[in-house]
DNA sequence: GTCTATAGCTGGATAGAC
DNA sequence: GTCTATCCAGCTATAGAC
C-alpha cells in the first residue's frame, strides 16, 4: 500500500478516535511511521488530509450500501443490514460514538469548510435507506421513514456511547426491527 | 456578576459553539473582557473550567426539571416539555448539535477525566423521565422508555444539525408526541 | 520520496508588579 | 483581583539535503 493511502488510513482511524482538532500531524506520522517532513509531500494542509480522508468514507460507504443491495435479497431486509450496523460496530461507538454522526458534530462546530463533504455520507445512507422504503410500498413517506430509522441510530450510537450499558444496543435494534417489519405488506 | 461566573458562562457557551477542544483560555478571557494573567486567578487549570461549567449545567438541568415537575400537571405533559426542548432550541440545535450529547461524544474521544460528569447530564433527564413513565403507570418499562425518549431527542438533533432542513423538528415531535400519547390510559 | 532542521505561531501555564 | 511580561511545549508549515 502506497504511503498516501497509508496516510489517509492512519488519518480516518485518528480522526474517529481522537477527533479532527485533537489530531495532530505528527501523530499521524508516527503511526504511519514516517518523518513530519515527508508528510508535507503528500498533504500540504490538514483540511486536505480531511478531504481525502472525507473522500474514502464517501467511497467505502456507497461500495458496502452497492454490497448490501446485491447481497439482501429483499429491502426489508437491506434495511435490517443498516439497523445492525450499530450492533456490528457497538465495540467502536462504546468508545468513540457513530464515524459520522461526530464527524459532523465536529466540524459543524469548527465551521469548517468541508462540513457539506461530511453531511453527504449521511446524505448517502439517507438516498439508500429511500429507496428501500420506495421499494417496500411506501414510497408516499420514504424519506421519512429513511429520517427515521437514521436518527434511531444516531441516537442509540450517542447513548450507547454515553452510558456504555451492556445489552442496550442489541434491545433497542431488536424493537426497531419489530416495528419495521410491520411495515412489510 | 462576579468575574469567576463570567468565565464560567462564556466557557460555557464558547465550549457548546467550538468545542471543548477547540476554545482557548485567550478567546475566553477576550469574551469577558480580562487579561489571561487574571484568568490563572481563578482557575489553574482548563481542566477546572470544564469541571465548573459541568457543574454549572448540571445545576441548570436539575432546577429546569424541577420547575418542569412543579409547573405541568400530569406526566404526560411533563414528559412533552422534554420533548419540546429540541423544537425550543432548534436554532442553536441546528448551528451546534445538543450541548449534552456533543459534550460527551468529545470527552468521550478526548478520553478526559470529567466525562462521568458530562454523562451525569444525561443521568439526570433519564432518571427524571422514568419517574415520568413511572407516574403514567409504566413502572415495569419506565427507564426502557426514558432511553427511547432521550435516544429520540439525540437522533433528531443529531440529524437537524447534518441537515439543517426546515420544519423537520417540530414534524418529528409532533409524531414522538402522537406515539406517547397512546401511553396514557 | 524521504529525511533533518527549523521557522513561526499559538497553546497552556507561571512570576511578579500594582 | 487584575495586570504585563515571559516561559516552554506543541502545533502547522517550509527549506533544502539526500
């Protein structure tokens, strides 16, 4: 794997688990192990590795949602496939909440200028999530519905991460389902 | 006001606008009006800030709940007043997210000693809702229902802050509020 | 492409005069 | 209680050798 790819590896991972602002250039440096200087070769600026960064999760979010789609054979289904996504990754949001959702939060407080690049992840699992429920006979409200099951997550993710309860997640995404498949027709 | 409560309510409205992080003691000390020098008088470290404007939050939290408890007459009504918080402060929810849930999605990746403190926050809504839910006679799944609730409140603003779309809020408390409804007996 | 060295700035924190 | 002056560490970023 080429260094620039090694960066922005190192950078996702840090940017997750420390923060943007936290983060600094030196440490990812050392994680990837390379000098503070040859980084400068590659990024000039800290909202560049933001960007490429930003850029791959946009890129691995639309590759798993084209898995998903192929791979789940009904959209009720492929909606569970979202749901479980927090239980899959409960270990991470314990520790460090949902990738985008902070991500957001952060650089909306920052005012940052790659802010839109961040929402448009969200963006992308809302267009998906649509879809499904277009898909299942209810096209009338997909957005909605895609609306909410984004914030269920969003929500279980902050309080997951907040209290750290053992079970909740698991709870919580199993009564959500229940409700879900009552929309199956 | 004394110079102390100065601090303590401009760190606390620069730390919900930028971040923990992100706020330095000079922006504080400019937001009053006092040298950095006469800052160190007051508080040795950043670390005591934050302690103080957690502690100051969490007061603030407890006497609004209080007031809330006095001034609605029925749970139900009570548990609507929480709700509502989000429609109320929808303005700087869109700007800056929920001061609770971005405060300890930060500590939370800054790994910082007063996260417990910053999730006493939260603590204290839960406990007040299920006293709510117990009231309306849902003992048995009382503090299941203050989750979904509080969990309800962080998916939205979460999600108001991403996307910043009008009449998304109210639209989602009104159906939060429809679902509830059907709790009372 | 990668390194060392270093510039230039800002952060938190301290000392001491008033 | 408040100020100015200052220290030192850490940060982003650059220059130039290899």
């Amino acid at each position: 794997m080429g260094t620039r790819e090694q960066i922005v590896e190192a950078a996702n991972r840090l940017f997750y688990q420390q923060g943007y602002e936290r983060t600094s250039f030196a440490s990812i440096a050392e994680t990837v192990g390379i000098s503070r200087g040859n980084f400068y070769y590659h990024f000039k600026t800290k909202d560049e590795i933001l960007e490429a960064v930003l850029e791959a999760r946009l890129q691995d979010t639309r590759a798993m949602l084209a898995r998903w789609t192929e791979g789940a054979a009904t959209p009720l289904k492929r909606v569970f496939r979202f749901v479980e996504i927090v239980v899959a990754n409960r270990a991470d949001i314990e520790h460090y909440g949902c990738p985008v959702g902070t991500m957001t939060s952060e650089l909306a407080k920052l005012d940052h200028p790659s802010r839109a690049q961040a929402v448009d992840i969200f963006r992308v699992f809302r267009d998906w999530l649509r879809e499904q429920f277009t898909e299942l006979g209810h096209a009338a409200n997909a957005d909605d519905l895609a609306l909410q099951v984004l914030a269920f997550s969003q929500g279980v993710a902050t309080l997951s991460n907040a209290f750290g309860e053992r079970g909740y997640v698991k709870r919580e995404v199993e009564r959500l389902k229940t409700r879900l498949m009552s929309l199956d027709t």
